[in-house]
C-alpha cells in the first residue's frame, strides 16, 4: 500500500499544484504520454500521484481512496454535506480564489440584498406565474445560503457552464456561480448582490480521515504533512 | 434492533385502532408531481425529499408524506365528512444527519369535517395521544392561528402584512421585516438613493423581469417609507404572544389579558378555549397541557392552526414520534376553488418500537 496524493489532471490549477508542491521539495510529474493520466512524485516515499477531475477529488477523499486530495472549498462543500467528519484541511495553498456569489442584472436597482431579492421574487411569481429562476451548479450550497437568508419563491435551474449568459437568454432571472475578477458578470450586464458571498473558496491541500493507514503508511503521511507544511 | 416486520405489525395494529375510530383505510402512489410540491413548499422541499425523474413525466418526488395526497385524493372525489388512515414508508432526504432515517413507516390519520373544528382537533389529538399513551411522552401543542390573526390585526399596510404572513414560518426573517417595519432599523444609504431618485444604470436590462416591474417595486418601496412605521407597543404586543409558553389554562388566561390591547386576536383564543373544552371532553389532561404560541414555527409544513407533537423526554436526540395539525389553507391551495376545513397526525411506529424496547 502507498500513500495516494490526488491532484487536478489539467490546467493551470494542476500546473499551480505542481510549483506549490515542488516550492516544498515534492516533485510531481505527469509520467507517460501527453494524454494519459499517470504521474509520479519525487522527493518523498512511498506516495502515488494520481491525476483525476478536480471534482472527483472531495468524493474520493470521502470515501478513502485518496489519502491526500488537491481541490476546491466549493467543490468539498457542495459535494460533502458532513464533510468536516470525512475530510480535514492541511493547508489552504494560496491561488484558485474564488468567489461563489449571487448576482443579478445590473439594472435591476430595486436589489442590491437578500431582502430584495425575497421581495422580488414574490412580485416576479405574482407577475409570471412562475417562480424566480437561479441558474447555477452550486445547488445545495445555494439553497442553503437562500434559506438562511430567508428566501422563498425562487427555483434553481441547472447550468453547468456559460452560466453567465443564462439571464440574457431568459432561462434565468439570476445566477449563483464561482467569480474570480468579476469581470464576466460585467460583461454579462450582471452584478453581485452587495452582501457576503456565499462561500469563500480555494484550493486547498485536504487530508482523508477514513482512508486506511498502515503503521508504514503512518510514516508516510507524517513525513509529506511536515514537509508541506513546516 | 428492531425489524422491518415489527415495524409493519405494529403499523398494522395502529391504523386498526384508526379504522376501529371510523376511519376509511387508504393507500396513495409513492410517486407524487415534483411540481405540486415545489409549488407548494418552495425549492427548500428539495432539500428534504427524494427527487427523480424521467423524460417523459419530467420530476417526480418520492412522497415525503401522505397528506398532501389525501388531500388531493379527497378534493377530487370524497365525500363529506370524511375520516382516512393510512400507513406506509415516506422518504426524507437526510444531509446533515446521519443518524436520521430517510426512510420510515408513517401511519396517520385525517379528518375532513366542517362541522364542528375544536371537536376534530380534539378528536385527533385524543387518538394519537391515546396511542402513544404506553410511552409517557412529552406533549407540545400550539396554534398557527394566533399569530396570522395578530399579524392580519396590525395597524399598518396590507404590502406589510403580506410580507410578515408569508415568512411566518421563517422566524428568523420574519423578525427582520418586523424590525424593518417598526422603525428599528434605518434605510441603508443606498436605499435612502434609490427612494430619491439617485440612482441611474446605464447597462442595458438584460432577462424577463421589466422595468415595469422594477419601478412598481420602487415604488412599492417608497410608498412604505411614507407609510409611519408599526408601533412599538404592537411589536411589544407580537412579542408578548410570541412568548406565551405555559400549561393549557395560564396560557388561555395570558391570551386573553393580550388580546385586551390585540383584539385582533380574540376570536383565535376563543376558538383555543373551545378546543380546550372538547379535550377535556375526551378526556385530555388539559391541565397539565403545555401550550406554546411558538410551536411549529419553524418546521417547513402546511399548517394553519391547531398543532401538537409527541417528544421522548429521555431521548432528545430522537425527532416527535408523533406530530400533526390543522391544514384548512392546504385544501384551499389544492382543492382548485374547494375548500374543507381538516385536521390530522402521523405516528412513527419504527420510533415507538425504538423507545419501548429501551425501557
């Protein structure tokens, strides 16, 4: 048995997780074709890469397959409602920020809280006959936001891309989705609800707390947390 | 532990008591329309129930209860008055603990009656009451009622009492419209720029809701900043209600000494004195009642007026074992133009079977 590291197969989250690894003396390479998901990790023993989808990350770490995992705070806590029982944070790694906001046509500047947005949605069935639709791939973390907040009469609609683009299309009334500069939204005629947003998110080093350990894996595990992290 | 055939017979033994009290036994599919539910509950029911789906039927919900069938059931084609049992598994979708089931044995019991409510309330809560007798539970009730009537009594705009009526089940927010509304809390700079005209968009109004209905919302919110705000001695009044938590008969008294200053409110607290009596009447302990105006409050449900649960005293950490109550606005909602007036109460044998097998 080895000691599993999951990373985000491509892109610049995976080229990120690799400089931030190699800054601490881990060197992980994609081993192989240019197509083909394998890796390597030098610097340290008996650890494994394993290349998967940044959102396969939270599911794998729950269920023991990873002992460590590279992915986003949204992803885990939209994928992993008891999450704080399955998995741990080691060290939150600095880039990959993200904001999972709100937001709603700029011109719409009756709204600018939670508290509109309820008084809205409302108005908007009243008118309608429909309730205010939000597109976004949060779906739990943004129901539970709204029923916090104390909204009612709104509907989630699946989009899992081009999300900004939902409210011009009029499949949605708003969005729920992941901003970094904001700069898409603004594009979109879109702006963020002037509250906190949803979530605060980046990528982060997490650690499994159901995946089996050997007393040699112990070792393992020890020596790579104080590598990262001293 | 206890098995899925205890669980069963037990069930079985429960709705033969119902059956034995007049009721029809009936059965509802497992199946129920995602959009009745949504329409009724809001996308929080997601949350809380099973969703699947196919491409022709689009959604569909596995039940998360029975009573909203029934309801429909007997909207579409029962006779009056009328008394159901039924029993089977319902499925509640479980994020955040584990521990609890999603899916368990439900076995209820339903009155659809418009002569005499206090009587049906009682009537109810006897039955129920009576089976879980054996248990020593901890009895809770309340009454919905209450609080609309206050809120519907309030001297100030109709926009305003909308508002607090459709989040009485959100105590949270509720407290915050009523803050709003009583002056508590100050207009946000923005917001003092909206009402004034201050401020201008220049991106263009992308979706469907109009300008239409952007300016009647500033308007809406300009007519309610001239609109003097709810007083504080009727805030102190809500608050007062809000409080009362007492056995049966105090309370009756604290609810009749407010609605000296809250008359809005007198004809709902008559209406708990007369079902007061009808338990009495069925023999109820109403003594040593506990009545509570906040009871109900926050669990997402459809109830309108009287309402009760059964709690385990030693056992905190198991949900009511049983809970129920009047629903009048739910047949309204599904009866498309009817409306009768009903009560009702679910039992959880699996639950019962849980806690005997304890003592």
């Amino acid at each position: 048995m080895t000691v599993k590291l999951g990373v985000p197969s491509k892109g610049r989250l995976m080229e990120k997780t690799f400089d931030w690894f190699s800054q601490r003396g881990v060197t992980l390479t994609r081993t192989g074709s240019e197509r083909e998901y394998a890796g390597a990790v030098n610097g340290v023993q008996g650890v494994s890469l394993v290349l998967l989808s940044a959102g396969e990350v939270p599911r794998e770490l729950a269920t023991g397959r990873l002992h460590f995992g590279v992915t986003g705070t949204d992803l885990v806590q939209e994928r992993l409602p008891l999450w704080e029982q399955q998995i741990e944070p080691v060290q939150e790694l600095g880039f990959g920020h993200a904001d999972l906001v709100l937001a709603v046509p700029k011109a719409w500047i009756d709204v600018d809280t939670l508290d509109d947005l309820d008084a809205a949605a409302t108005a908007f069935r009243a008118v309608h006959n429909m309730r205010l639709r939000i597109a976004t791939k949060y779906h739990r973390l943004v129901r539970e936001h709204l029923r916090h907040g104390g909204v009612a009469d709104y509907a989630l609609v699946d989009s899992q891309g081009a999300t900004e683009g939902t409210v011009a299309n009029e499949t949605a009334e708003a969005i729920a989705d992941i901003t970094s500069s904001g700069e898409t939204l603004r594009a979109n005629h879109l702006k963020v609800l002037g509250e906190e947003p949803i979530l605060r998110s980046q990528a982060t080093l997490w650690r499994s707390r159901v995946a089996p350990v050997s007393d040699a894996d112990r070792v393992v595990i020890d020596g790579l947390i104080s590598q990262l992290t001293g | 532990m206890i098995t899925r055939a205890q669980t069963l017979a037990r069930a079985a033994e429960l709705r033969a008591r119902f059956e034995a009290a007049g009721a029809l036994p009936v059965e509802t599919p497992i199946l129920q329309s995602a959009e009745t539910l949504l329409d009724l509950y809001g996308e929080e029911i997601r949350a809380r129930a099973y969703v699947t789906s196919d491409a022709l039927r689009g959604e569909q919900m596995l039940r998360p209860d029975f009573t909203v069938a029934v309801v429909q059931m007997h909207m579409a084609d029962g006779a009056e008055p009328a008394r159901y049992t039924y029993s089977g598994e319902v499925f509640r979708r479980q994020e955040h603990d584990p521990d609890r089931a999603n899916e368990y044995i439900q076995v209820g019991y339903e009155v659809f009656d418009r002569a005499n409510p206090a009587a049906s309330d009682a009537e109810v809560f006897a039955l129920i009451a009576q089976a879980v007798a054996p248990l020593n539970l901890r009895a809770a009730t309340g009454d919905i009622g209450l609080l609309t009537a206050a809120v519907r009594g309030l001297k100030t705009t109709e926009p305003r009492k909308a508002a607090l009526l459709r989040h009485i089940w959100r105590p949270r927010r509720f407290r915050a419209l009523l803050d709003r509304f009583s002056g508590r809390v100050p207009l946000s700079a923005r917001r003092e720029q909206l009402l004034a005209g201050d401020i201008a968009c220049d991106a263009p109004l992308v979706g469907k809701r109009t300008q239409a209905e952007i300016d009647r919302r500033i308007q809406t919110l300009r007519d309610d900043a001239k609109a003097p705000p709810v007083s504080a001695a009727e805030v102190d009044l809500l608050d007062a209600l809000l409080g009362v938590r007492e056995t049966l008969p105090f309370a009756l008294e604290q609810l009749r000494d407010i609605a000296v200053d809250l008359p809005s409110i007198s004809s709902a607290v008559d209406g708990i004195s007369r079902r007061a009596e009808a338990l009495a009447a069925r023999g109820v302990d109403v003594e040593n009642l506990p009545f509570e105006t906040s009871f109900g409050r926050t669990s997402m449900e459809y109830y309108d007026g009287f309402v009760f649960g059964f709690f385990s005293p030693n056992r905190a950490d198991l949900p009511a074992l049983a809970t129920g109550g009047r629903y009048d606005a739910l047949t309204r909602r599904l009866g498309q133009g009817a409306e009768i007036p009903a009560v009702g109460g679910v039992l959880r044998p699996g639950l019962m079977l849980e806690l005997e097998a304890q003592s």
